[in-house]
C-alpha cells in the first residue's frame, strides 16, 4: 500500500501549557524551498495547517501555519485541520465554519481532520471542551456533504492520540453517536504519537512499540467506536526532538525506523498516510521538548533527519506519473 506523505511546515506550536511562538518568523521563501527538496520526484506533498472556530466571543487559536497557500506549489495539496474551540460547548455557527472552510480551500483540498486530538484534555488541543464528540460528529458529516456538493474529492476524518488506559470510554461513547450518516462520511481516522518521546521506549524496541501501537488503534479503539477495516488509517502528527540528551544523529535514526514500521505495517492495518511534525524548530536553543521537533533548525538550516526524511519520501511514495509522449 503506498502512502501520502506530508508535513507541518510552519514555527508556531502548542505544548502542554499553550502555544509555543517561534523565536524567528517563518521565511516563506525558505519554506517553499525546503519542500521541493523534500518533495523531489513525489507526485504531492501534503501540508498541514491548523485553523480554529470560537463562536461566543472567545479569540480563537492563531491560525499555524498564517497562509500554507504560499506552499502549496508543485502539485502539493492541503490537510487543513479544523479545531472546535468554542468554551461553552455551543454548536450554533460549526457546521456553518466547516463547510464554509471546505468552501474557501478549494480544490487543492485534499484532506479535511475534524478536531484535533479529541481525546486528549490539553490547553490547546480539543478533547477538555464540552460537546466535543457531537462537533466532531456533525462536523465529519458538514464537511463531506459540502466537498461533494463541490465535487472535490476531499478525504475528512478526525484524529486521536493512542490510550493506556482501560477505563477510558473515548471510542465506545463516540460509537454511541456514530450514526450511518457519520460512518458514510468517515474517509480515515488519524493517530498522532510520539513513540520514545514522553513514554522512553527501550533501546533496540521502537518498531515493536511502534507496530504495537498501530495494532492496537486498528483492532481495539476503532472498532469500540464500529469503525469497519477499511476505513484507512493515516499517522496524522509523529516526530522526534532533538535537545539537550538528545542527537541530531538519533532523531534521523529515529524517524528510519519509524517511518519504515509504518510502511511495512500499511498493508496488514490499512494505512494510507504519514504527516510529519515539524519542517521546522520553535526555538534550536530552547529548554523544552516541543522546541524542538523540526528537521531545519530555527535558521531554516538543516539536521540530518531532513535528508533522512527526503530520502524516505523518494523510495516510498507513490511514483511520479509517466510524462505523455
């Protein structure tokens, strides 16, 4: 099965205290050129954006990156993802700003995730506000019924991150509301995880921890929530920071073994897509993991795992069509 890779490729982040704003500003210029490279032969690069809806007055979460149109050259297409915001668990005005988002991305939408970690209660991802498995519900069914009233075959989905814990009924209350509306609509499900980041994982263990993960995202948590087998999966968000204990020279390492685990696991698991997190770091000189994870340095210089990445892209995405004669 072959993959849709892709990127975030812009400064801004949140951790697990809020955002994080880069220390230098995203150079487009520079952007734009390290997706090329990355890109190379590949038929399309996906970029990643965050946008955010509050309704009562709230701001929302800035927009990260400001404007990915500015990338998206060379037949790369957008992930855009939509993040409910609103504190009060109030509906009114979502359905409206997802299908209005689906409106104005246009055809070189490709992918549209409904919230952002739902079931995940940190400041800036989705899963600590009210009502969030009903936004997630009817915002899965806005956005496809307005991509197909457009006629642009956009992919919607939502995203999670793995549970450890046996009391957690995140996928059986979301198999609750999931009606046939909801699972006509569904085109994947992301997973975002960070093996051997904020849970060490043992030297010489990371594709075993990786393949255990995946394994059990496809044949525990989704099917609690009667999401059928082929309903793809994608990694929506996965990296490695390098910092203070941590190597430039290990975080290539690192994503090899990742990114190869999940292609090796893609067709047993249904796995369509792999995004990276991130192009590039907040702050090279900053005390915290999130500063981190990008594959330039916050010059826009590059760490090894850059031509680590670029290289995997090369051998494992779908080839570039033959030129007409």
């Amino acid at each position: 099965m072959t993959l849709t890779f892709g990127i975030y490729p812009g400064g801004l982040l949140g951790d697990d205290r809020g955002i994080v704003h880069p220390v230098t500003p995203d150079e487009p210029a520079r952007i734009a050129e390290a997706l090329d490279a990355l890109q190379g032969d590949a038929q399309t690069l996906a970029v990643r954006a965050y946008r955010s809806f509050t309704a009562s007055g709230t701001p929302p979460l800035p927009p990260a990156p400001a404007d990915p149109e500015a990338y998206l050259g060379r037949g790369r297409t957008l992930d855009l993802v939509l993040q409910f915001r609103e504190p009060s668990g109030e509906l009114d005005g979502w359905p409206e700003f997802v299908r209005d988002a689906v409106r104005r991305a246009g055809p070189r939408l490709a992918s549209v995730q409904i919230c952002e970690e739902p079931n995940l209660d940190l400041p800036v991802v989705d899963g600590g506000i009210p009502n969030v498995l009903d936004a997630l519900v009817r915002g899965v069914v806005a956005a496809k019924e307005e991509a197909r009233s457009l006629g642009h075959p956009v992919a919607v989905g939502f995203n999670a991150v793995p549970s450890f814990d046996p009391a957690d009924t995140f996928w059986s209350d979301l198999g609750a509301l999931a009606d046939e509306r909801f699972l006509a609509s569904l085109d994947y499900v992301g997973l975002d995880f960070f093996p051997d980041v904020f849970r060490p994982v043992p030297e010489g263990r990371l594709a075993e921890a990786v393949t255990a993960v995946l394994t059990a995202f496809r044949h525990t948590s989704l099917p609690q929530a009667g999401i059928p087998h082929g309903v793809p999966i994608r990694v929506c968000e996965n990296g490695w920071p390098t910092g203070p204990g941590r190597t430039e020279q290990r975080q290539a390492a690192t994503l090899d073994t990742v990114i190869r685990t999940v292609a090796a696991l893609a067709p047993e698991l249904t796995i369509d897509g792999y995004s990276l997190f991130a192009l590039r770091d907040a702050d090279s000189n900053g005390p915290g993991l999130f500063h981190h994870f990008g594959l330039l340095r916050d010059d826009h210089t590059p760490k090894p795992a850059f031509a680590t990445y670029r290289d995997l892209i090369a051998e494992l995405s779908e080839p570039p069509a033959p030129r007409a004669r």
